[in-house]
C-alpha cells in the first residue's frame, strides 16, 4: 500500500510537492530572518521555519490557491514563533544558542545597540501591532498581503500598523 499511496493522481501530489520545493527556494531564508524578529536565537529560527515547511508539506492538500501558499507558509512561521515565545518548544529550548556573528565590536557596536532598541521596542508592542509592523516594513509586504497572512481586514491591518508606529515613535524617542 506504501508505494501505491505516493502514486500522484493526475498530477496533483507533483504540483504540490513542487510547489512547496518552489516556496523552500524561493521563501526559506526572508523566512528565518522574519522568525529573527520574534525569537532571539537564529538556529531556534531556522527551526521553526523548518518545522512551518514541514506543516506546509502534510497540509499541502488544502491548498486550493498556489498563490496564498506564501501567506499560509508566514502565517504558519509567525504562530510557530508565537508558540515557541510562550512555551518553548521542547526540541528547540534544549538547544545551545547560535554561534555569534565574528563581526568586529568596534565597527558594529552603534548599529547593534539600535538593532536591540528596535527589536526591543517592537517585541513589547501588542501581538497584532507587531505581526502588522514586521510583515510591512521588514518583509515589505501590501497591506492585502497581511491581511491574508493574519486573517484580517485591510482596514484592521491599517489600524494595527498606525497604533504600532505611534508606539515604536514614542518609545525610541524616549531612548534616542
């Protein structure tokens, strides 16, 4: 019965499977560097975005629109983080933490001490705020495309990015 399951039927299983290799090549590193926003440790981000390529794959049945997978695949990774924030994953909290980048402290030391009140800022805004923030301005996506993502209306998405600009404003205006 194994291999008569993993028979396509009419080509749909191959369209699948090469629609999620097509997505890894395509999506997988802007993917672990979203997952950067949410989880400090980058191995602990690669695995989640390798745990989200694998939901994908199991899942990939319901994919009725190739053309939503992307926003299916980010939503998956940004609940993963979510998840891993909030409980830990048990495989992932047992790991050690990436090696640092070998990039000298003199030359990067202003640039990372910005990049952690940002990344500060933004992990302390409302979940919503943040997903909304993150998705526009680092994945650079459309308002319509997060709204896909995160399951909400274009004008909830709007709302969630002002509230979170004007929080960001306001607490690196304090620091700065």
């Amino acid at each position: 019965m194994g291999a008569a399951a993993d028979l396509p039927v009419g080509g749909v299983r191959r369209d699948a499977d090469a629609l999620v290799v097509a997505l890894f090549q395509a999506e997988a590193a802007r993917l672990v560097q979203l997952a950067r926003w949410f989880v400090d440790d980058r191995t602990a981000a690669e695995d989640l975005v390798q745990e989200a390529f694998l939901r994908l794959a199991r899942s990939q049945h319901r994919i009725n629109d190739p053309d939503r997978a992307a926003a299916y695949l980010r939503s998956i990774v940004i609940n993963l983080a979510r998840d891993h924030n909030r409980r830990g994953l048990v495989s992932l909290r047992h790991r050690l933490p990436a090696d640092p980048d070998d990039r000298s402290a003199e030359d990067h030391a202003a640039a990372d001490e910005s990049r952690r009140e940002v990344i500060a800022a933004l992990r302390a805004l409302p979940r919503r705020q943040r997903d909304c923030v993150v998705l526009r301005y680092y994945l650079e996506l459309s308002v319509g495309d997060i709204a896909g993502t995160l399951g909400l209306s274009p004008n909830s998405v709007k709302t969630h990015l002002q509230r979170g600009l004007r929080s960001l404003k306001t607490v690196l205006e304090v620091k700065g």
